[in-house]
C-alpha cells in the first residue's frame, strides 16, 4: 500500500468514528426538531436506495437493461419481499437466491 492510501483510510477512521463518538457523547444534550426526527427515520432507506439502485441499474458502469443482467431481478425480489414482508433477512436470501439463479440461467 502507498502512503497516500494508508493516509485516506486512516482519515477515513478518524472522521467516521469521530462523527459516531460525538453523538454518544454528546447525544443526551441534543434535542431535534419534531419534523427531523421524523425526517431521520428515512434515512436508511433513502441511503440503501442511493447505493443499491446505481449498481442493479449500471453494474459496469452504464446501464443495463437486459436480461443478462442478474442485479435487476435480484433487487426486484429484494425489495418486492422487503416491501410487503418488512422482513430484512428474507429479502435478502431471497435477493440473493434469485440473482444466483438468474446469473445461472443466462
């Protein structure tokens, strides 16, 4: 590894867990706006959409929309389970299974 790598990773450790100690720490003394903390309980899934969609859609960089692309359905049954179920793990396995299958089949 170069140096200007060991650098980012470790900024990357001292300002990700800087950010995490700082609520635990000061966390008790912060009071949010009613219409934030509503607003907070979307971020997880507005963050897992931001970073799950770009790759089913572009895997290698540019969209793709065939058939050959097992992302697509995995995702779909992913979120199809995920959405009716609120159940995390079977959404995933079932993700999981059906892109294997799809990867397998074209």
């Amino acid at each position: 590894m170069t140096m200007n790598l060991l650098l980012a990773i470790a900024g990357m450790v001292v300002v990700t867990y800087g950010i995490r100690l700082s609520f635990l720490v000061f966390g008790h003394r912060l009071v949010f706006p009613p219409l934030l903390q509503r607003a907070l309980h979307y971020v997880p899934a507005a963050v897992l959409t931001a970073l799950i969609v770009p790759m089913a859609l572009a895997p290698q960089g540019q969209i793709d929309l065939s058939a050959a692309n097992a992302y697509l359905p995995g995702t779909l049954a992913a979120a199809t389970v995920a959405f009716f179920s609120r159940q995390t793990l079977p959404a995933i396995l079932l993700g999981f299974a059906v892109y294997g299958v799809w990867r397998w089949l074209f």
